[in-house]
C-alpha cells in the first residue's frame, strides 16, 4: 500500500514538473523555441529534464536582479 502511494506521489510530481517546463518553455523567450517546446512534448519528463539542466538554468540567472555592492 504505502509502495503505491510513493509512486502515486512520484508520478504525480514529475507530472507537475512537466507541466512546470512545458509552461516555461511557451512563455519565455531563448532561442530554438519551437524545438525546445516538441522536446518536452515528445520527450515526456526526459525532455522537461533536458530543458531544465540545458536553458531554465540560464533564463532563471539571468532574470535575477543584480545586487550592487
């Protein structure tokens, strides 16, 4: 029982994170757009873990404010 539950909570996480990805990719701009939003599409979770480690890094840094010193 409790074995079906960790994976109810697995799948349902990588779920969301997929939708997380998916939504980021079509809203923000980067370049080879298009082709990034048909990876995650087609690569399911594979693809919203590329995206994350490949270009969410980056627009994520660069949005941040920069602290002056």
């Amino acid at each position: 029982m409790i074995l079906w539950l960790a994976m109810f909570a697995i799948g349902v996480a990588g779920f969301a994170f997929w939708v997380w990805m998916l939504t980021t990719a079509i809203k923000n701009d980067y370049g080879h757009k298009p082709i990034w939003i048909l990876v995650i599409l087609i690569g399911n979770l594979l693809g919203a873990i590329a995206f994350y480690f490949s270009v969410y890094k980056g627009i994520k840094s660069s949005k941040e404010p920069i602290s002056s010193k």
